[in-house]
C-alpha cells in the first residue's frame, strides 16, 4: 500500500464500526472520515461510487464498497 486507507463512515454504521477494528486489530493504518461530520466527505463518497453509501473504503486507489462483503479481498490486499 503507497497511501494510507481511507474509511468513509458515519457513527451509526455497524459495518463501518466492523471496518475499522478490523484495520486497528490487522495494525493497519487508516484516516477514518465521518460523512455525518462532514458533508465535504459524503460529496467525496458520491463522486467515488455515484450513491451515499458507506462504508466506502478506498485502498491504493481501489473502491470498496461495504466491508463485509470485501472483506477476503481487502485482508488480500493488506497484508
């Protein structure tokens, strides 16, 4: 990985939550940015994936939509 990953999140989102102790349990760094914080970052999320959906998890330029369902995927990638 070049850049750290970004995890779109809102406080709400079990699966956000999931996300992100997965990538603090893996001792995988991350910038989490809070869309219900910050309606810069859920613009962010919309140009990315064309919705309003989080988790959004972006990894060496590589969207992920959901975590759960990306989860063999993403632990491919990070380790």
């Amino acid at each position: 990985m070049t850049e750290p990953i970004k995890v779109y999140t809102i406080p709400t989102c079990s699966d956000c939550n999931y996300a992100k102790r997965y990538f603090t349990e893996q001792n995988v760094s991350y910038t989490e940015y809070n869309c219900s914080e910050n309606a810069k970052y859920a613009e962010e999320v919309k140009d990315l994936t064309g919705k309003q959906i989080v988790p959004t998890i972006v990894i060496d330029n590589k969207v992920f939509i959901g975590f759960a369902e990306n989860l063999k995927e993403i632990s491919e990638i990070i380790k």
